[in-house]
C-alpha cells in the first residue's frame, strides 16, 4: 500500500514513497529529492507515463461523483488515499451531496499529517492510520466507527492500491472483507495497474519493483475476479479513460473519444455494487 511503515514512524526524506511519488507526477509540491528521482524515472525513461496518474485521477473524481449524484450512498472510505491534490474524495461529494461523510486510510507519516490538517478544516472527514493489509483494524477504528453507519451502504475506493497488494498477500480478500461488512447497496470502486503485454508494461513494472519490492499488473480477468460476489456496472473493467467519460467534473479529466495512448491503457477502472 501507499506507505508501508508502522504507524507512528516519522518523515524519512531518503527513502522514497509511494504516496510522494505520485504527488510528484501529478505535479504536488509534498515530495523529497529522493521521490523526485524515481518519478523522473518515467519522466525520463517512460515518456508517457504520467498519463496513468491523470487517468486514474480523472476516474476517481468521477467515479465519486456518479455515487454522490445518482445513489442515495452518502459514505466513502478511501483506502491507501494518498496525499491531498485537486479535488479529493470529500471535496468532489461534498459539492455535490454535503452532507458526505469520507474517511481517509493511509499509513504514510507525511499523509497522516495533510490529512489531520485536513480534520480542522472539515468535520466531516477523518483520517484512519492503518495498513490496507489489515481492514479490520480499519473498520474497528474509532475514528471509522465515529463517522460511518455498517448498517448503512457505504462506498468503498480501492483507486491505485490494490496493485500494490502482492499476490501472497490476498488482494481478493481484502476486497473480500470489506464485501462482508458493508450492506446490500454498498459501491465499489477500483482502478488497477492493467496488464498490456507489451515493453511498457514491464518497465514500469520493474521500476517499481526494484524501488518499493511492490507493484503488480494484473489482467481485466484478474481484476475482475477481485471484484466478486458483486455486480460489476457498465461498462465493466475497461481503461480508466473509457470509464463513463462522459461525466466531466474534474481538471483531471480530458473526456472525449479520442484514440487513448499505449500509457493509458495501463490503467482500469470499474464500479460495482453489492447485491
């Protein structure tokens, strides 16, 4: 996950995070020279590759929106969510559905620090310091009990975590619990690194192996199959820019029908729902 250290570890500037890396290609300012370095990796040696993180921004922010706006789900816990950018996941439901609860779960110092800043200025987010390995420890959290109803549907986002989830560490069932926990008419949405068979793919997937000894591309079948026992809306597990690009309501998005780089096929999408 996004930040694997033991809760309570200070800021380590030498060693690189996932979480700042990404702030780093999406063009934040909350990273060291160290994170710096590995995102000019793809910079440099994978051009085109910061078009993933746009893609799978765009899809999120998208994603939240279609829930706050079309089902009555006024819940989300966003797990492995990373450091704050534009429109995070309470900003976007909030505008749309105020009262939105969000709960926040991240275990990267320097997220829990954005994210206790973020809990002076919003009363209704918090921010849960645990591992994404350990869901129960999340969903027994004081913090997560305060804010969100189990009796209640609840939208659950898994947006570019679960390929952080080693094979040998059950991905599945992870998904799996937080399945069991939430009620009928509960959402989930994952977006998910996507096998493409192809130089690019594996390059990617090397550097992040070789930088955090994690990283794993999955195909649509794989990521699908995280997915079940729930129903997979239209238009299923496709290329995060071709999921319901229609709906427009981020600087992330770019929308329209245009023919997607080799880049943007590396990133998945998809939402579904608990019978």
């Amino acid at each position: 996950m996004v930040g694997m250290t033991d809760e309570g570890s200070p800021i380590d500037p030498t060693r690189p995070s996932i979480a700042r890396v990404y702030d780093y290609l999406l063009g934040g300012k909350d990273n060291y020279a160290v994170d710096r370095q590995v995102g000019d990796v793809f910079k440099r040696d994978l051009p085109g590759s910061l078009a993933i993180a746009f893609a799978n921004r765009a899809a999120l922010t998208r994603a939240v929106r279609e829930i706050a706006t079309t089902t009555g789900v006024r819940q989300f816990i966003d797990l492995g969510s990373g450091l704050p950018t534009a429109d995070n996941v309470h900003q976007v439901a909030q505008r749309h559905a105020p009262e939105s609860r969000v709960v926040y779960v991240d275990i990267d110092p320097q997220v829990l620090v954005h994210g206790r800043a973020l809990l002076e200025q919003n009363d209704r987010t918090r921010v849960v310091p645990a591992d994404v390995r350990d869901p129960e420890a999340i969903r027994t959290h004081p913090e997560t009990l305060e804010l969100i109803d189990f009796d209640r549907p609840v939208a659950v986002m898994f947006s570019a975590i679960l390929h952080h989830v080693n094979d040998e560490e059950d991905p599945a069932g992870i998904v799996r619990y937080w399945r069991d926990q939430v009620s009928s008419g509960s959402y989930f949405f994952v977006s998910h690194f996507r096998s493409g068979n192809n130089p690019e793919t594996a390059e990617a997937e090397r550097v992040l192996q070789q930088t955090f000894g994690r990283g794993r591309w999955r195909t649509d079948k794989e990521i699908e199959s995280l997915l079940d026992g729930l129903e997979i809306l239209a238009p299923g597990i496709v290329p995060a820019p071709r999921w319901r690009p229609e709906v427009v309501d981020s600087p992330w998005n770019s929308g329209g029908e245009r023919e997607l780089t080799v880049w943007e096929h590396l990133i998945a999408a998809g939402l579904a729902r608990k019978p």
